[in-house]
C-alpha cells in the first residue's frame, strides 16, 4: 500500500463507519491495512493478534493464498452471472458441498449476501410457506431478548437488543423468549450451563397470548454471540425444538456465528443434536474473503414451494448478488481448507485450552463473569457508574496498543480466534487481557 493510501483518508473523513462512535473515532483512530494467517498489521506495521477473526468469520486465518487464487481465477473467467431465470454452475456445486455439512432434513440453500439478508430471507420464507398454505395470518415471529439477527428491518423486529431498534421503528409484530443469561447461577460456569428455564414455559405464554394460528416462526440464535457469548443450558434448544413442534411453529437458528466450526463441530445444529425448519449463516461461508450468506431450507419447506401447479417464480425474493460468482468461489475454497485441515471440528479439541486460558483471568478486578464455550468466549467486566461501555471501549484501546484485536459489547469482551490457532497463541492472548484489564480504571 502506498504512503497516500494509508494516510491520506483521515485527513478529510468522507466515510460513515458502521456501529462505530465516528467523532471519538477520529481523535483515536485505529487503522487495520493487512493480514495474514492469525494477524493483521497496521498502517506502520505494527502486528496484531487476530483474537476475533475479524468480526467471528476469517476462520480459516487470513489470506489464504487457495482462497485469493480462486476469487482471481473466477474474477478473470467470468466476474458476474445473475441468477434470476438464470444460472452457473458453481452456485449448485456450493450448495451440494454445503448440504453435506447439515443434517439431512436441511437440504436445500438460498444464497444472499449476508447474515442481516439471511436473517430477513428466512423470515420472509417462513411467512411465504404459510400463505401458501392458506395460512397468512401466521405473520407473527418469536424472537429473543438480547438476540442479534442484523439490521435489516426483519432481523431487527426480532432481535433483542433495544438500542438497535429504538431509532427505527415501527418495526414487525413480534414477541419475545426471555434470554438465557443467568448469573445468579452460572456466573463463571465453564462451558454450558447443566440447568435454567424450560423454554417451553415462556413459549407456551406467548402462544396462549397471540394464539399458535398467529405465529409464522421461532428464531433464536443457538448461542447469542454479539450480545456476549450468551449460552443456553444443555437441554434448552431440544426443549425449544419438542415446544415448536406441539405448537406447529416453525423453528429458524441463526448460525451465522455459531456455523462453520466456531463451536468445535461443524454447525451448532451438530453440537446440540437439535433440527431446525430453516437455518441461517454467513461468516465463515467464504472465510469472509466475499460476502456471502446462505439459508438452509427443509426439504418439506422447500417441497411445499416447488408443488404448485403453476410453474411460475415460487418465492418472489433474491439479491442482485445471490450466488455471486466471486463469492461461490471463495466459498468452494474456503470449504476446500476447511475439510482438508479439519477446522470444523478443530475448535472441539482446542475448547479445553482456551477454556482454562480465559478462565485463567477470573481472579482480575473488574471481571465479573466469564462465559466459553467452542472457541467463542465472553469476559464481563463490571460497568463504570454512568458510564456504560466505556471500560469496554477502553479495554478495546488498550489491547490495540498492546497488538491484540478483541470484540467489545458495553462493557464486555468477546473473543473467537481464527479456528487455525495454535496454543501458544491462546497464552498470548490471554496474557495480554491479563494486562489489559488488570490496568483499566
Ligand atoms: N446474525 C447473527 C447471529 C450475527 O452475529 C450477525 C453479525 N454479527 C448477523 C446476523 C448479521 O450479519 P451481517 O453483519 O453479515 O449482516
């Protein structure tokens, strides 16, 4: 990169960065110009350990060179091909290779360009299914507190989080589970929690409040990740599932996170046993290289769409960029690394290490809970009166100097490495929080 391009744009500031405090931005700013395996290196080529492959999606580590090759080799031979009333071969070879990974019922996949697009594409299938079949008034959708399902207005009517959503609405008609952060009984539990609320409790209320008749869907992310590392006990998916299915509701997880081997199995599906309706995800699809999201349909939804007589467009839905060319080959290559070097199970034997590292910084001032589980981890730290987030902001500072990267939600840290990891990696990160939390104020 040169001089100018690495100076030059903070100069006169034309760009909105996204969740980002842009003013406070500007004074500090914190520059990222290349990567490579388990770091990134800054504008004057400071190193810096990758401890949330990017935003929990370079799983593979950075630049792989089999990845970089196959987006120039597609970007040469043929850069775009739309996929309306049309298509290329890769998008149908992506979606073979991917069914593999999920359980069987979950074969077939609608590709989009993101989580937030995956988010709003299940839903919308989910709505479509009922009217179809003569039930179109179940619009109704069941979300969680403290979810994240992106910024689309679907994701965000049934997201959790409330000042995602206070500036924007009217959002969708939606009800919400109560989320499953419980620490008055699992503060510092290793690994998922043995016990907390039956869902089907909550579940059966809000049945009972709108009627079954009203509810298009149930979306819940496996485990709540932007909100921070947020576990469900050992049998609460399962009971969501037996709930929905008394109550004939759909069931939609989002692995956007949670998918291609952040838990140490392939999807979190694999990791609790559990079989949802539709199925969502993005990230890892490409190892982040191009942006691409996917949702995994059911045969029986998929079915039900293709059995009309009519032979005429069965979902009026699609992206520009569904199945993007460029991005269906980042996919197969990334897809490629992942099986060939058992990424999507490698987090399963590194779990214990990086457990017992990030567990290692329970004793600090400040820290008032820690959550893990795969190689995704949470550390909380207690919130400075009046002034919430501003440790965190100050953690994330901290460590950036130190050549760490970390992820902060308020006032807690959130940590998923690249699954390509190696130990002393997992010491290094957790000595730097060690000193990093150990000097906040
Ligand atoms: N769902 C979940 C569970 C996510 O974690 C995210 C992003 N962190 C999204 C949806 C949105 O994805 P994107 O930012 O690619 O739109």
């Amino acid at each position: 990169m040169d001089e100018l391009t690495k100076t030059a744009p903070l100069a006169n500031p034309a760009c909105w960065l996204p969740f980002t405090a842009n003013r406070a931005f500007l004074q500090q700013p914190r520059l990222l110009s290349r990567a490579r395996g388990m770091y990134y290196w800054t504008p004057d080529e400071r190193p810096i350990l990758d401890g949330t492959a990017g935003l929990w999606c370079v799983n593979a580590g950075h630049c792989r060179p089999e990845i970089s090759a196959a987006i120039a080799q597609q970007a040469a031979e043929m850069d775009f091909a739309p996929t309306f009333q049309i298509g290329h071969p890769l998008v149908f070879t992506l979606a073979k290779r991917l069914i593999q990974w999920m359980p069987p019922a979950l074969n077939h996949v609608f590709f989009t360009n993101s989580g937030s697009e995956s988010a709003d594409t299940a839903l919308k299938i989910a709505r479509a299914y009922h009217f179809n079949r003569g039930e179109p008034e179940r619009t109704l959708f069941i979300g969680r507190e403290k979810a994240y399902h992106g910024v689309g207005f679907g994701g965000l009517s049934v997201g959790g989080l409330p000042r995602n959503k206070e500036a924007f609405g009217p959002l969708l008609e939606a009800d919400f589970l109560p989320h499953t952060l419980d620490q008055s009984r699992n503060r510092f539990g290793q690994g998922l929690p043995e016990w907390g609320e039956d869902p089907a409790l909550a579940l059966g209320e809000i049945v009972r409040r709108h009627g079954a008749e009203r509810i298009a869907a149930v979306i819940v992310e496996p485990v709540a990740g932007s909100a921070g590392v947020i576990l469900p006990h050992r049998d609460y998916l399962r009971q969501l599932r037996e709930a929905c299915d008394t109550h004939g509701l759909l069931l939609i997880f989002d692995e956007v996170i949670t998918g291609f081997g952040r838990l140490g199995t392939p999807f979190a599906t694999d990791y609790f046993s559990v079989t949802p309706d539709l199925l969502t995800t993005a990230k890892g699809l490409t190892n982040a290289a191009v942006p691409m999201g996917a949702v995994f349909v059911s045969d029986a939804i998929y079915q039900s769409f293709m059995q009309g007589n009519d032979r005429g467009i069965e979902l009026f839905h699609g992206y520009t960029y569904s199945g993007h060319p460029l991005a269906c080959a980042a996919g197969l290559a990334a897809l490629d690394i992942y099986e060939q070097e058992g990424l999507l199970t490698r987090g399963a034997e590194l779990a214990p290490y990086f457990e017992k590292a990030i567990h290692s910084l329970h004793e600090l001032p400040k820290v008032i809970d820690i959550r893990n589980i795969g190689m995704m981890a949470a550390i909380e730290l207690e919130s400075l009166p009046d002034a919430f987030g501003a440790r965190g902001m100050a953690a994330l500072q901290s460590a950036f100097d130190k050549g760490l990267l970390i992820r902060t939600t308020g006032d807690t840290i959130a940590l998923s490495p690249p699954l390509i990891i190696q130990r002393d990696m997992i010491d290094e990160i957790a000595d730097i929080l060690h000193n990093v939390i150990g000097n906040l104020r």
